[in-house]
C-alpha cells in the first residue's frame, strides 16, 4: 500500500500492532529464541501479526515493522531516524531520544501502513553484566513439562543481585535430566530431577527503565527488552555457526557489543563503551577538522588498514574555523583510524580470552553494525583476532529487504525476529482443547469446536488467576 493512500496519522484503521506483554512469557517457557523457531510453530500459526522492533542506538532511532505468518517474517516498513539523545549506548537526553523515536515510529507507521503501538526495544551499554547460575528442581510427573522447565529457571534466576539492576535474560546454556547432561531442550523427557546451568544478563534498571520510558512517552507498550546483541545475533548467525561455537561483534557508533555463543547457547556478553563516534572524533582532532565533516571522510575515504591504501592517494579536507581546506594523503587519515580499531579489536580479543572460550570459536567472528562498513575492518579484525572472520548482515526476513540490508539494520531486524520467536513460542504454549465434530445445519457443512466441558475447564482455570493464566490472557 503507498503512502499516500493512507490516512492523514499513516495508520490503517484495523491493522494494529497487537499488544504481547513477552516479558513474564520468558519466564513461563525459560527458553531462549534460539531454542524457539518460528517454523517449528507453523501449524498452530493461522493469522499474521505485526512486530515491530525498535532499535534505539547511539547515532540513530530504527524502528523495523515485520508481519508475521506461517511462512515468516516480511518486512514492511522502515522508520530510521538520527538520535542524539544516547551517550555510548546508554540514554542521556529523554527529550531529544522521544523525539527521534517518534520521527521513526511515524516513518515506519506510514511506510507500513499500520498503527504501532507495541515494539520490542534494544538496550545496550557497559553496565551490561554476564552471571552464570544454575538450577535443580523435581520433575513433578515423571516426564519433564514446560512448567518444569520454569520452575528449574525460575530457581537459577535466584541468586542476589544489586537493588539497583535487574535480570534481563535468562539463557540456558544446557539441561540435565537425573544423571544425563548436555540436554538442550528436556521437554518430554523421563526422569526425576531437573537440571539447568544459564547465563543472567543484568542490566541497570534505570537504563532499561529509561528505554521503557522513552517508548511509552510515545504511546507505545514495550513487550520486551532485549539486549541488542541477542537481537542482531537473531539476524546475522546462522545455527551452524552458533552450534560450533561463534563470536558475534557489533560495532556501533557508541558500543562495541561481543556475544559468544558455544555448543548452541550463548556464553558471554558483553559491552565495550567505543565504537564508531570514537575513529570520528579522532579524525576531527587529528586532521582538525569539524566533527560533521570527519564523519563524511570517514565514510567516504576512510581504511581501517593504513596498508591497504595507495601511497599516491590523497584527499581534500575542510578546515575549521575559518582555515581553508587543504589536501592531505589518504594514508594520513588511515593512519589516524588504525590506531583506535586496533584498541576496539584488542579489547574484543581479551574479553574472549578471559572467558577461555577462544579455543570453542570454531566459526570464528561475525562483524556487524555500522561501524564495520569502513573499508578494511573484516580484514583487521582476522588479523587482531586470530581468526576467521566474516561480514553479518540481516537475513531470513522478505519484503522490503534492500531497506535494511546493511549491518547497521542487524539489531532492528533482529529484534523483529526475535519477537516472531517469542510470540511463535507463547502460541505453543496455547492450550488447544480436543475438538468435536458437528454438522451446521444451516451452512451445511462441518463445524469442529473445542469439547464444552473443556472450554469450561479452561475458563475455570483461567479465574482461578495463576500466573500462566493470567500471562496468556495478556498475551491474547
Ligand atoms: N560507510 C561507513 N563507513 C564507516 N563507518 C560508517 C559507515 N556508515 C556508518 N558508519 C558508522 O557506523 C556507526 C553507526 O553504526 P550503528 O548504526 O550500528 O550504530 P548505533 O546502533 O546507532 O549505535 P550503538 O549500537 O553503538 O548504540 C557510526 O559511527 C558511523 O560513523
Ligand atoms: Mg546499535
């Protein structure tokens, strides 16, 4: 539909961005998107749903509007807006990130034609913390439910953290069943005892709180919270690589977000407060030069290699207050970028070595975001990082791909996908009472419904108001 056949507030009347608060459905079913695929769910998926992810970076607001059906996710809209409001990933200017939220929810309503009113948001910054716990709990009638797989979550959340910081995901990174370990998903397995080792990702709670309260002074229901990494990993790795073990770097303009994933779970996260803004700001200082225009040479001529660029290059370069440009070698602004990617890359390099995973990476590196588009960078980093490495950009989505078609889309398309995932795996969830066959007499043909007395069942159970009931209704 074109934009101009919309009505005047770019919304559909009828097409509505449908309400999942996904948040207590994490806890219900404890699994991670990796472990929920949109596929595995087909058959109990009969209507589209809009998702929509909001990716709230440092240098720009994307909000991405994917349509969910059996058959995927098509992308249908776009909203991508420059943000100043954030500082190394974190939200620092509440008017100025509300304000480029509601640019990009407007863009991303009109192109889409439909009315936004739930997203999935990111969140990022160094306050991002990696625990790993564990959990026991009995398997209540002999053969390992969805509940027993809450409850055992539920326990491996339990451990002290600061009042000032919350749980922001609950990642299994294996089960055991009695004596039996390296289990990935239990359910339907026999035993008595419940195992599972996680990872906690703790957040800042006025970080996150202030991402919710951005979103809201909008108008819109944020479902979930997602720790932007996960998301992008959602859009670039495929489940080869995170089954032999995978590094997932995200360069942005603020942070510079490093996921592990090993034996199909993820086994770190972190956040690292540089990026992009930093080579930038040393451009305008080195070459001084205005920051606008060091970012324009940056993309145009910057080498994150000063070896991969021609001695005989050179480039013109606007002064600064007042001073008239000059031109300078190419090689001068290589040589002022090296530096600092270098300094990000080293970093990633011992963040993986303190983990002592290095060894498990057997897909190597996976580098996203739009910091890695400088020319350059996928090289490097082979070299700082000692192994292969290869360019993430967003894949398993149709539509309007060529919109968001670059790394710097992974964490927006990525939280679309994993809100595909999360709500593909609260429909599982669904009770589906066995049907009886009658004949409508009038329409002459054959009706199935549920069972009265399990309709009632159901109903019964839904006032009796537990926490899984009362998730579902919020979800439906
Ligand atoms: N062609 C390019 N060459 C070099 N750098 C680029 C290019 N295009 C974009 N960038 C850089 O990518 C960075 C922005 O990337 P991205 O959009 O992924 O960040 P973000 O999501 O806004 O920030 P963050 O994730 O850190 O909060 C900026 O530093 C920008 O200068
Ligand atoms: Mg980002």
């Amino acid at each position: 539909m074109s934009a101009s056949s919309l009505p005047e507030s770019g919304a559909v009347p009828g097409r509505v961005a449908q309400r999942h608060d996904l948040r207590s459905a994490d806890s219900v079913t404890g699994l991670p998107p990796s472990m929920r695929t949109v596929h595995a769910m087909k058959s109990r998926m009969e209507t589209t749903e809009i998702v929509v992810g909001l990716d709230i970076g440092t240098t720009k607001v994307c909000a991405v509007v994917g349509e969910v059906d059996a058959d995927g996710i098509t992308i249908l809209g776009v909203g991508n807006v420059p943000c100043r409001g954030l500082r190394k990933g974190v939200v620092s200017n509440i008017d100025w990130t509300v304000r480029s939220i509601s640019e990009a929810i407007e863009a991303a309503q009109t192109m889409a034609g439909v009315e936004i009113r739930t997203v999935y948001a990111g969140v990022a910054g160094s306050h991002i913390r990696c625990h790993g716990s564990d959990g026991v709990a009995a398997i209540s009638g002999g053969e390992v439910t969805r509940l027993d797989v809450e409850r055992v979550l539920e326990g491996a959340r339990a451990i002290p953290v600061d009042a000032d910081r919350q749980i922001l995901h609950v990642l299994p990174r294996e089960f055991t069943v009695d004596n039996q370990d390296g289990i990935r998903d239990p359910v339907g397995m026999s035993g008595v005892r419940l195992g599972t080792k996680v990872n906690l990702i703790t957040a800042a709670t006025s970080c996150v709180q202030n991402v919710v309260r951005c979103a809201e002074r909008c108008g819109l229901t944020v479902a979930d919270v997602v720790l932007e990494p996960v998301a992008s990993a959602e859009s670039v790795l495929s489940e080869d690589e995170k089954e032999i073990g995978v590094a997932l770097i995200d360069v942005g303009g603020g942070t510079t977000d490093l996921l592990l994933y090993v034996d199909g779970g993820i086994a770190h996260a972190s956040v690292i407060p540089a990026g992009g803004n930093n080579v930038t700001a040393d451009i305008a200082a080195g070459l001084r030069t205005p920051m606008g225009e060091a970012e324009r040479l940056k993309r145009n001529f910057g080498c994150a290699l000063g070896r991969m660029v021609g001695d005989d290059e050179e480039i013109e370069v606007p002064g600064v207050g007042g001073h008239p440009p000059r031109r300078t070698a190419r090689r001068v602004l290589s040589d002022i970028i090296e530096p600092r990617v270098e300094e990000i890359f080293a970093v990633i390099r011992k963040r993986i070595e303190d983990t002592g995973l290095l060894e498990q990476l057997s897909a190597g590196a996976v580098l996203t975001g739009g910091g890695v588009l400088m020319e350059g960078m996928t090289e490097f980093a082979e070299e700082i990082l000692g192994m292969p490495v290869r360019l993430g950009v967003p894949v398993g989505v149709r539509g309007i791909t060529q919109l968001v078609a670059g790394p710097q889309y992974a964490t927006g398309v990525g939280l679309v996908q994993y809100g595909a995932n999360a709500l593909a795996q609260a429909r599982a969830l669904t009770p589906v009472p066995p049907e009886v066959t009658r004949i409508d007499a009038r329409r002459d043909r054959i009706v199935k419904e549920p069972r009265r007395e399990l309709q009632e069942e159901m109903r019964i159970e839904t006032k009796s108001g537990g926490r899984f009931w009362s998730w579902l209704r919020a979800a439906f």
